[in-house]
C-alpha cells in the first residue's frame, strides 16, 4: 500500500538513506547520498516542490545501484513514483552496449518528470566527474555521454524550461564541463 503524500518525501529520504548507506562517489570518500541530495536540490532551486518528483529523485539510482526492486519502490511508494523512478534506471540485466542503446530508448519516452530529476543528476553527476580522481580520457567519455543523455531530452527540456527557467542555469553549468572537453554547448531555445 502507498503511503499517504505527506509521509512519501520522509519515507523516500529514509529509504534512500538505508539502501545506499555504505555506498560512496567516485572519489571514494563522499557519500552516495550527497549525491541524491545534490539532484533534489537543483530540483528544488529550479521550481520543482511536487512531492512525487523529489521522492523519486531520492530513490532514482536505488533498483540500479542497491539490491532494491521494482516491486518494492512500487508497493511502499505507489506507481507514480516507481514508474518515474524505473524511467531513470538502466537495465543491468543487459549486456553493457545494449543496455546504453535501452537506456537512450527509455530516456527518449521518459515523460517530462523523468527528464527533469535526469536533468538535475546528469549535472549532479557531471560536477563530481570534474573532481574525479580518474584520468581525462576516462572523464571525457563519462562527459560525452551526459551531453549525449541531455541531447536525447532537450526538446522536453526546453519545453520545461518555459516553466522552470532555472533550467538554463543548469545547462550553463554542463556547458562550462563541457567546454573543457571541447563540447558544443546545449542550447535550449526553439529554432524559429
């Protein structure tokens, strides 16, 4: 049974908490879950107060990244939430090509919820990928494919940027990833 909407963000955040416990960031040294919080707060600095999108966000990386199934989000969180939650996981259960070709898909149909708290991670993620003790190869790979995720999802998110301006803000942060790395930036506009 899902819980009743003023308990869910508590209950996320607790379960988030215990399922990633003793899991840390690349570096090694950070916990996982300032990563979460880091993607529920660039929800929350661009607009976002829906409970069931910042629910979601602490639980994104829990089927992908803990023992966590489907079926365990959905019956303590409701289908609205595992369903935004399953959008952003990749199916582990494929091999590592196939599983990026089913992920693009999946970003690609993932309502515009989904692409939001994606968004939020992908720049959660890209910060601490510049901080990362690993080489620049392997930082430009993991760089290229967040700009590659935001590609897939920049029609939706400049759809969302009408209603979330601060939007850009996060994209200008990517950019300036990106342009270590000699990226072409991401423009959010609409070609007239």
């Amino acid at each position: 049974m899902a819980l009743a909407n003023s308990e869910t963000l508590a209950k996320a955040i607790e379960f988030a908490h215990k399922k990633h416990q003793h899991q840390k960031r690349p570096d090694g040294i950070t916990p996982f879950v300032d990563h979460l919080e880091g993607v529920v707060n660039r929800l929350k600095n661009i607009g976002i107060a829906n409970q069931n999108i910042l629910s979601a966000a602490w639980l994104h990386d829990t089927i992908e990244k803990t023992d966590t199934t489907f079926e365990e989000v959905d019956s303590i969180f409701g289908n609205t939430i595992s369903v935004l939650v399953l959008s952003l996981t990749k199916d582990k259960n494929l091999p590592k090509k196939k599983q990026e070709i089913q992920y693009i898909n999946q970003l690609k149909n993932a309502s515009k919820d989904s692409k939001i708290i994606k968004l939020c991670d992908a720049s959660s993620n890209i910060k601490d990928i510049a901080k990362a003790p690993i080489s620049r190869n392997q930082k430009n790979k993991k760089v290229r494919k967040i700009f590659h995720y935001i590609r897939v999802m920049k029609k939706d998110l400049i759809e969302a940027k009408e209603r979330y301006p601060k939007i850009q803000e996060l994209i200008d942060g990517i950019n300036s990833v990106g342009k270590e790395f000699r990226l072409r930036p991401i423009i959010l506009e609409n070609k007239s």
